[in-house]
C-alpha cells in the first residue's frame, strides 16, 4: 500500500476530482450524502492548496496496475470537514488509520467529531493518535467525540512525577 497527498495542477486536478468524487460515491455508504462529501465535491485545486486543506489516496498494487483503495479529505483542519473512505475489500486493514494518521502527520493537528453510532470511526480515530477532548451532540443530536490530533510533542511525553515548582502540563496547546 501507498499513501499519495493529492497536490494536483490545475489541468490534472478535474480527472482526479471526478475519480475520488466516483470512489467516494460508490464506497462511501451514508457518507456519500453528509456535509463532507458535498465540501468535497465542492473543491477547487486552489482551496486544496489552503493550509489545514488536504486529500490523500492509499493505492494497492493489483494485477491490471495501481487501484485505489481509499481516500481520506481533512478540511479546515478537521473542523470544516473529515471524511475517510476505504474500499469494503480492503476494510479491517488499517488503511482508514494509515490515512488519517498521515493527514495528522502533515497537518500537524487536526479536530473533528467522531458519532458514538460509528464505532469502526471511533477506533481510527484513537488509532491514529487522536484523542478524546469532549463529547457533543452530532448530527441529528446523536452523540459525538470531539476527538483532536496531537499538539506538543506526544511521542517525547513520559508519566513522572512532577517535583514542586514544576510545570503540570509539558506540552501545552
């Protein structure tokens, strides 16, 4: 597997839009009607170029070449939109977290909200390095995780005990 961030020029950019919108459409199920595919669709090559704007493809090699087999779309970094889409063959492999641990990567901090009713969403989430900060009414008022990306440096952080005088949080937003 291969995760490609999709930075195209102005000519390519309408052959790959419709091919993700396509994918997206097809292997999307009821995300294919929310908000974030419509921003999706909505997308011009120079709102992509936005900072906390990206869209990435995972591609698996096959016998007839390259395929996709998923998307993932941050916009506003997460708070405008979050919408990761993986191929049903290729689910349960940890495409969706490589995506959206990879968005993180490049976007260096992202928020978005993660229904209780979504629990497969949930699990990436937490897999990819995002936790949960609160709990809000989603969609249709059905609960929802405000799950956010790392901020500080996550990867150095270490459980100690603090000494008097010492800082309590060591990695502040």
């Amino acid at each position: 597997m291969q995760i490609l961030t999709i930075t195209p020029t102005r000519e390519d950019w309408l052959r790959q839009h419709a091919k993700i919108l396509k994918f997206v459409f097809e292997h999307g199920g009821i995300q294919a009607a929310r908000a974030e595919f419509i921003l999706l669709a909505r997308l011009t090559a120079e709102q992509l170029a936005a900072p906390g704007t990206s869209l990435m493809a995972a591609t698996v090699r096959c016998e007839d070449g390259e395929r996709l087999a998923g998307v993932s779309f941050v916009s506003g970094y997460g708070t405008e939109g979050c919408l990761v889409v993986v191929h049903p063959l290729y689910r349960g492999r940890g495409i969706g977290t490589s995506l959206l641990a990879s968005q993180l990567r490049q976007l260096g901090t992202m928020r978005c909200e993660a229904l209780l009713s979504r629990l497969p969403f949930v699990k990436m989430c937490f897999r990819a390095g995002l936790h949960a900060v609160a709990i809000n009414q989603g969609a249709a008022g059905e609960p929802a995780l405000v799950m956010e990306g790392p901020c500080g440096d996550p990867d150095g952080a270490s459980i100690t005990l603090t000494q008097e005088g010492d800082p309590l949080c060591r990695y502040p937003c």
